[in-house]
C-alpha cells in the first residue's frame, strides 16, 4: 500500500506540472507559473484507453542498484539521451523534473536504485565487449546507438530480446513499445533491443521542417498546415517558396553568406525524411525478413534523390550549414542550422526536437512542418517522419537475472509513455517552443508515424555512407553510383546475415 499510495503521488505531480506547464505564457520559455488544475474528468475525456503495467506491484527487488553502462554522448544537447537515468533532483527544468519523477517512479516501483557508468566516446564500445568477455557482471544494461548495439548483437555479446520477452514482464503490444518500429528492426526474425517510449532519442531527434512564420505572412505564401492536411504540401511548393524568400539583403548584388536564404540546411536531415518520408528505402527487407539493397533499379528512389538534388544544390537558393556566415558558426553543425533559421535569415531550416531549445530568443515566430512529398496525396493522408534510429539498451548476454531486465524495461517504457513523453511533447515543444496549435498538431502527427531506413540505422558504416552523394548529383549519376558500391554493400549484409542466421 505504502508503494501504491507513492507511485499516485509521482503521477500526481507528473500532472501537476503538465497543467502548470501548459498554460505558462508562451511568449517566456522560463515561466514555470502554476495555473489551475486540469480536472479528472477532462483528463479522462481526453485520453485513450487505459492500458494495464503487467509487472506485478508485489514484485520487491530489494534496493538492487541497478546499472547502466553507457556513454556520455557527442555534445551537451544530446548527452540527456544517454544519462537520462542520473537525473536525482528537480531543478525547476520541466524536463529535468519530469525524468527526475519518472526515475524515482520506477525505483520505487521496483525497490530498486539507478546507477550509471560512462566509458569511452559515442562510437566506442569496447567496455561492452571487454566486460562480457572477461564474465563481468558490473553493470545490467547498455546504451549504444543502434548501428553499434547491432555490432555487438552480431557478435554474440547481447541477451536476445526475443527471449527477454518470452515468459517476462515485457508485453510489446502495449502502446508503450514501438511495434511497427520494432518490426523494422529486426533481422532474421530476430530483435536484439526495441524501440520503446523510455528511449528519448526517438522523440528528441523527430526530423521536422521549421519555418519562419513572419517572413511567409510578408511573401503572402498560402497557409502550408492547410496544404499538408489536404496533401497538396509537396516538393514543388517548397522550392517555389525557397525561391521568392531568397534575397540579397545586405546589398552587394550577390547572394552570400550575409543575405536571406530559401532554406540552410545539413544533408542528413533531408536526405532521409525525403526518401523516407515518401515511403523508398534504400535497405527493404524480404520475405525471411532478410536485409537487401534495394537501390539498384529504383526509379521512384531516383526521382526523391533528383528532387532533394534540385533544391539543396541549387546555388541560388539554399546554404550548406558548412557554408554559413561564421557568425552563425557557434556550436555543434545541427545547433547552426538552427542558429542561422533563428536570426531571420532563412525561410526554412531542417532540425531535430532537441535542438528547438536554440529558438528560445528569436524574435520572429515560427512554425512546425513535416518534409513535404514528391507528388500530392489524399487529404487526411500522414505526412510521416523519418527517425534516423533508436538507442539499443541491451543486456549483456551473461546476465544471470533476465526478468530483472523484463521488469525494468516494461516498467521505464510504461512510466515515460505516461510521464515524460506527454509533457515533452506538449508541453516543452508544442506550447513553450513551437507557440501555435498547428505547429502541435503537425508535431503530434510526427510523432505518431515513424519511419526508419535501415541503411541509416544500421548500416551506415557498411558503405551506404559512400552513395549519398546522389542526394546532390540527383539522377544523372544514380545509376552510375549505385552500381560503383552494390557489391561492397551488398556483401557488408550478406556478412550480417550470417552472423545472425547463426545466432540462437
């Protein structure tokens, strides 16, 4: 009763926040000023169906310190990604409080306490490998990006999380866990780490579209939100756009790294949400659920890539973040994207969740949009979101105590699904940052329709990354360089394929 009556109050704060937080005035990212609570009855008629946590509330672990073993990121923006697990006060930061609550929930929850190790930079896995190769059992799960939790799957040093969910507290069809993504992830019929909501990669790095609000209402540019609910938001749009946003600025009758810009963008966010997000991939998998390349020959994947290739690298009307004023030249390359959009000098950036942060202090408004489509579709149509990956949080393969791992996984996905995710979404992007309700309704249909490339997410660093350069020379050398890296790709799958079709 003690634990029941604890877990209320944690969601009972959880909620306390997300009122407190939602009706703070928009035009301040640090008003944290409480208003009046929303009632039960509002809440309840707003929500889904209440899905049940299948872990037991009698299940007591007895104060086990539960360990994550990890890194410590490549920058300050997404290092949370990796240690949300070491927030242990509030500060007053919405996110900061919410993941603080979240944690002591499941702690609580379980009786148990989180630690977390950081070894080594964002690529390196070698504490992993070092610490199952020598029986080590000093931590309980890690968090690697995918492509290196793949590397580590393949070579036989992870628990399986087909077994992990086998006769365990994991239950994937609760809406807590990713299915569709999971689907997609797997290989051989074999999944090695899922998507869940405690995995906030997902929801901090959703490729989106910003546009400034003010310089579109001055161009007389039609209502986008209107053309993406009516499928009309498409590629030529956009680059009719870039052109009559661009303009020389400062006066030197040249369009340089001073003036305003269509769009400043960085490649990967483009390149994707443009294949993906019309639905081509350059690794699709078979009837076996076997990986292949599946470029060669893809005319519609040739038009994406022709497409991105005409307004990306055109001259006139779009800046490479490499290429931007220096002033804009601040921090990591995804910040200066975001930088230079929030200047006033771009009509259209490409950026992540997480990196909304950076447009706390710009002056004009702006707005959310996903990447448009190659061709219009049907009203009501999903306008979909590339997700470049996942974190895999995997067990080590000589853990000794796999329902531990069951219970904490469920119970992290089901608490962030419930705490953290809602007030994420709504709270710090849509209302803080985002400041419209159309902006909150293209996020939210974002965030509901993923769609990942396994090119990307697992096979980046086994010759994909040798292809993208058809995003910028577009049809005229598709073919060409398909066909220079098949073979090399072709057989980096062919060697992950083995590797899992000899894993148990």
């Amino acid at each position: 009763m003690k634990r029941i009556i604890s877990v209320l109050c944690v969601l009972a704060l959880s909620l306390t926040s997300f009122a407190a937080c939602s009706t703070a005035d928009d035009t301040d990212a640090d008003d944290t000023t409480a208003a009046p609570a929303t009632t039960a009855a509002e809440i309840e008629s707003e929500t889904e169906p209440v899905y049940t946590l299948g872990v037991p509330d009698e299940l007591d672990y007895n104060g086990y310190t539960f360990r994550f073993l990890t890194n410590p990121g490549w920058n300050g923006t997404d290092a949370v990604q990796f240690t949300q697990f070491m927030y242990d006060e509030e500060n007053g930061d919405i996110f900061n409080d919410i993941l603080y609550r979240r944690n002591q929930y499941v702690q609580e929850y379980l009786n148990i306490e989180f630690e977390t190790q950081t070894h080594g930079g964002l690529t390196d896995v070698t504490a992993f490998r070092k610490a199952v190769n020598a029986d080590d059992d000093s931590f309980d799960l890690g968090i690697w990006i995918d492509r290196f939790a793949l590397t580590l799957a393949q070579e036989g040093y992870v628990y399986s999380f087909n077994d992990l969910s086998s006769d365990s507290y994991i239950d994937t069809s609760n809406p807590w866990w990713l299915d569709d993504l999971n689907q997609t992830l797997t290989i051989d019929h074999k999944l090695f780490f899922a998507a869940g909501a405690y995995d906030m990669s997902i929801y901090g790095n959703i490729p989106m579209l910003l546009f400034n609000k003010d310089m579109a209402a001055n161009l007389q540019l039609d209502d986008m939100y209107d053309m993406v609910r009516n499928g009309s938001w498409t590629v030529d749009v956009m680059y009719d756009y870039m052109k009559r946003a661009t303009a020389d600025t400062n006066g030197n009758s040249e369009q340089d790294a001073e003036d305003r810009w269509g769009a400043v963008y960085i490649e990967n966010f483009w390149n994707y949400s443009m294949s993906s997000g019309n639905d081509e991939y350059f690794i699709k998998k078979d009837e076996n659920d076997l990986p292949y390349f599946a470029a060669p020959g893809n005319e519609r994947l040739a038009s994406i890539c022709e497409a991105v290739a005409n307004m990306m690298s055109d001259p006139d009307y779009a800046i490479n973040v490499y290429d931007i004023s220096s002033r804009y030249q601040l921090g990591h390359v995804y910040e200066n994207v975001v930088t230079m959009f929030a200047s006033g000098n771009a009509l259209f950036a490409g950026a992540g969740t997480f990196y909304l942060n950076n447009l706390r202090d710009m002056k004009d408004e702006f707005g959310i949009l996903p990447f448009p489509r190659i061709e219009k579709v049907e009203a009501g149509t999903p306008y979909t979101s590339w997700l470049c990956g996942v974190f895999g949080y995997i067990p080590p393969v000589n853990h000794d105590d796999p329902e531990l791992i069951s219970a904490v996984l469920e119970t992290l996905a089901y608490s962030s699904y419930h705490m953290v995710v809602p007030d994420y979404l709504n709270t710090v992007l849509q209302l803080k940052q985002a400041r419209d309700d159309d902006s909150a309704e293209m996020l939210d249909m974002m965030s509901k329709h993923f769609r990942i490339d396994l090119a990307q997410t697992y096979f980046l660093d086994m010759g994909i990354s040798n292809i993208h350069s058809i995003f910028t020379d577009g049809e005229a050398k598709y073919a060409s360089t398909v066909e220079k890296y098949q073979k090399q790709i072709e057989k980096a799958l062919e060697k992950v394929i083995d590797a899992f079709q000899e894993l148990n």
